[in-house]
C-alpha cells in the first residue's frame, strides 16, 4: 500500500490507483499528476482498493481489472453498489467484449486497454467523470449490439450507472413481466420474504410506492418508449 498525499488542496480530482505491479501504478500516478489529478492512495488489490475507497471517498478510481484475489469487476460492483457516485475505470490487458459489457454492468464508467497512453489518461478520466463513456469504439458497438437484441419492454436491459443491484434487476424484469412474489421466489430460487425484502430496497431506491410505479421508473431509467 502506497500513499501520494501531495499538494492536495486546492485540486478538484481525487482518485485511488489500484494495480499490482509497481511500475504501471508509477506510470499511471505520474500521468495523473502531471495534469493536475491527486493521487490519494494506491492498492496491489481488489479488495484493498474497495477498503481505500470506502475511507479516502475519491472521485475516482483507476483500476486493473486483472487484480489478485477479488478482481477489478467485483471490485468494481461493491464500489459501485456502496457509493454509485464513485466514477471507476478499468484498464484491461483482455481485449474481450463479453468482459467489457460485464465491467459496465458492474458499474464501471470505462472499460480501456492498459495500451493506452498514459498521457492520454487524464483526459479520459476528466471526460468519464463528465459523463462520457469511456470505452473503446469496439466495446462500444458491442453495447449497441447488445441493445438490438433487448426485447421488447426492455427486459434484461440495464442503465450502466444504478443504484440497484444485478439481482434487484432481475427481480425488476420479472416484475415488469407481470410475475407474482411467489413466481419471483420460484424462478429466482429465493424465499418469499428475500423476495419482498428485494422489492422493499428496490422501491425504496427509485423512489416508488407500488409494482406499477417501479416498472414505469424502469422503462425509464432505460430510456424506453412504453
């Protein structure tokens, strides 16, 4: 674990580097510096970049996706699911449009090869945390893609950035589908009252009262013609 608390005050971005090796965290922090960007902490791991987040509470993390024990994506998701504001980018050396799409479905804002170059970083990162995707033009198809083959109502599609989880979704979209509680528990293999506790969060975090509000909420959190 290696710290880089310099020159703080007075700098907008913070941001948490996480990555295994050494010379690529030196690489990347010196970018990030360079232009502007505080490099707050450092982790060789996932987990250790989870527990860094939760504390120094960055702007932004800049994460391998190839990280020891628990890995950049899972990593990713429990950061997402604690603080959804938090923007993650990954940087792979797996150039795999399935692992892509399922890096954004964690929650991440960038899914980018660890080619890049560094220079080319902060800029990206900026833009992330402005919104943009930063994903590369292939990956980027993928979405589109993966988008065409939706059905219809949106099932199964899900806004990158949410603060439900994978499995709130899932019982979203059997919600959507005119499934009971119990048909939710059975398909699902929960218990009743998983089932109602999932709905209960899930109601609670799009900010709605009943089964109906929720699957129009959905549709349009999924940018949907109903």
């Amino acid at each position: 674990m290696q710290f880089d608390t310099d020159s703080e005050d007075g700098i907008a971005i913070r941001t948490v580097l996480a990555d295994g090796d050494p010379l690529a965290r030196r690489s990347l922090r010196d970018a990030l510096r360079h232009d502007g960007i505080a490099v707050v902490a450092e982790a060789t791991s996932g987990r250790e970049a989870v527990e860094l987040t939760a504390f120094y509470r960055p702007d932004a993390v800049v994460m391998d996706a190839g990280l020891p024990g628990l890995d950049g994506i899972e990593a990713t998701r429990t950061i997402h699911e604690r603080s959804p504001g938090i923007c993650v980018v990954l940087l792979t050396s797996k150039h795999d449009d399935a692992h892509g799409l399922r890096a954004l479905r964690a929650g991440a804002a960038g899914y980018l090869s660890k080619d890049v170059e560094p220079h080319l970083l902060p800029r990206t990162l900026r833009g992330a945390l402005e919104g943009e995707a930063a994903i590369s033009r292939r990956l980027a198809m993928s979405l589109v893609e993966s988008y065409r083959r939706t059905p219809r109502g949106g099932s199964g599609l899900r806004p990158v950035r949410s603060e439900l989880t994978d499995r709130e979704w899932e019982v979203l979209d059997l919600l959507a589908s005119g499934a009971s509680t119990d048909d939710i528990a059975r398909t699902l293999v929960l218990s009743v009252e998983t089932v109602r506790s999932h709905l209960k969060n899930l109601y609670r975090k799009l900010g709605v009262r009943s089964r109906a509000e929720a699957v129009q909420e959905a549709l349009r959190l999924r940018d949907l013609v109903v």
